[in-house]
C-alpha cells in the first residue's frame, strides 16, 4: 500500500498527541481556566438533579469539575452513605433520621425521578478516575475501625491523595494527616504550633464573611491552600442573588483564590 505525504505527517501528529498527553485530557477536572471547582452538595444539582445522586455526580464531571462535595452519613447499621440532611424527607418523603434506618431500607427510596440514596463506596467507584472528592464529614462517632473504612475507601478508589474533608470534632484527631482538614485561620495558628504540623495536613475553608484577604495571603505564605465558599444558602432571600454572588466570587478571586466550593448555579462566573 503507497502513503501519501500528508499521510505520513498526520500519523506522526497523532503519535505525538499519544505520546504527550495532548490528545486526552491530562488534567480532566480542570474545565474552568485556572480554578479549581468543587460542587457543593454532590455534583450539578438543579430541578433534575437530587443532592448527592448518581446524576448529579456524573453531570459534575461532564461539566469539568475538579471535585465533588458528598455529604457523609451512617446508616443503623453502620453502612456509610451520602446524604446532606439528617433524614430523607425532602427528597424521598419518609421523616425518619438516617441513623434510625437499615441501609436496606434506605435503599428502597427513589425520588420522583428515580434516584436513589448512594453508598459512600458506590459514590468513590463512580467518582474514581474523573473527579476529586470532599467529604463533609457529619458523623459524631470518632470510632477508629468505621473512619478507618473511609479512609480504605479513599485509598482504594485512588482518591485519598487530593481529598479534603469538613471534619466533625469527634474525628478531627483520627484524619489529621490522612485527609486534608478545613480551618478556619485561628485553628490554623493553633495546629501549626502542634508536634508533627505539616501544611498539607489543612486547608482555609470560608467565605467573604469568615475570611479576610489577609487571612488567605497569610495561608498563601505559610503554603496552605486555600479554599472559597460560594453557597446558595448565603444568598437566598435576596433581592438580587445573582449579583451579589458574583460580586463576592469577584472579590475572592482578587485576593488570589483558586480554589472554590460553590452550588453549580455558580459556576457560570468562571466560564
């Protein structure tokens, strides 16, 4: 068979995109410029998509996010999922708190459109190779064999090295140094003072209300990252939410803020 010239400088130029990385998305997470987005209450959550549901997750990493925010919650018997209220009645119509239910009752639940309440473990499998995780962390137990469990979990879907987590205090002990904590910049002072500190080990967490441009240089300098709040529950009820959301998201970003937890209604400020 006889190639052309041009050929011969297409296959080159498609093996060289294999080779680079050029061809694929080498950072596939990263889809709004320079910032590093993380969707607030389990991905893309509209009139279509519930909290912490499989569709909201995988409409977070089509919509290029760098991670997703999932609400961690234990079941009766002690199987962990992900749910941001403390019951199921807002989604799923049954006003029972998640620890008075077995996980198979919990899993017989569906939304009007047919989600359904997601394990921790099934929620990492799905996330594992596309998106970064945050775990708000709302169980109060501090027993070391169940947050072993999600630590194990993390490491073994390969998301443990970039994971953040909004710690409960009862656990705050067992996760330093095995999930990057949030802090506020007196807790910072205070850890940094504390045997074995390593600036990986945290983050500044907060919003234009709870931190100051002074807060996130100082961070910035002690080589902590820094991380953005952008919630719609600051704004509901205003008259104007929109712009006041975008005024503050402007204003984080001029103190240098890269990174940002926001409710997807957001994101449009970064595209």
């Amino acid at each position: 068979m006889k190639y052309k010239k041009g050929d011969f400088f297409l296959a080159l130029f498609f093996c060289l995109l294999a080779h680079t990385g050029l061809g694929q998305q080498s950072h596939p997470s990263k889809g709004f410029g320079r910032y590093f987005l993380i969707a607030h209450r389990g991905g893309v959550v509209d009139s279509t998509n519930a909290e912490n549901s499989m569709a909201a997750l995988q409409d977070a990493i089509a919509r290029g996010y760098w991670m997703i925010e999932m609400d961690l919650r234990l079941t009766k018997d002690s199987v962990l999922i992900i749910n941001h209220d403390n019951n199921f009645k807002r989604y799923y119509g049954v006003d029972k708190p998640v620890s008075a239910m077995t996980w198979e009752e919990i899993r017989e639940l569906r939304t009007p459109r047919g989600s359904q309440v997601l394990r921790l473990e099934d929620a990492l499998a799905a996330a594992s190779g596309h998106i970064q995780v945050m775990l708000d962390n709302k169980i109060t137990s501090g027993d070391t064999l169940l947050l072993r469990q999600v630590v194990d979990l993390l490491q073994q879907y390969q998301l443990d090295k970039d994971a953040l987590m909004i710690g409960a205090d009862e656990s705050t002990g067992y996760f330093t140094g095995k999930v990057k904590l949030s802090c506020t910049r007196q807790q910072l002072e205070v850890n940094i003072q504390k045997p074995g500190y390593q600036p990986d080990f945290y983050y500044l967490f907060g919003d234009v209300h709870t931190m100051a441009e002074d807060d996130v240089k100082w961070a910035q300098a002690q080589g902590i990252m820094v991380v953005g709040v952008v919630n719609w529950a600051t704004y509901r009820g205003r008259s104007r939410p929109y712009i006041a959301a975008r005024r503050d998201i402007a204003r984080l970003k001029s103190w240098g803020v890269q990174y940002f937890q926001l409710d997807s209604e957001f994101d449009r400020y970064f595209r």
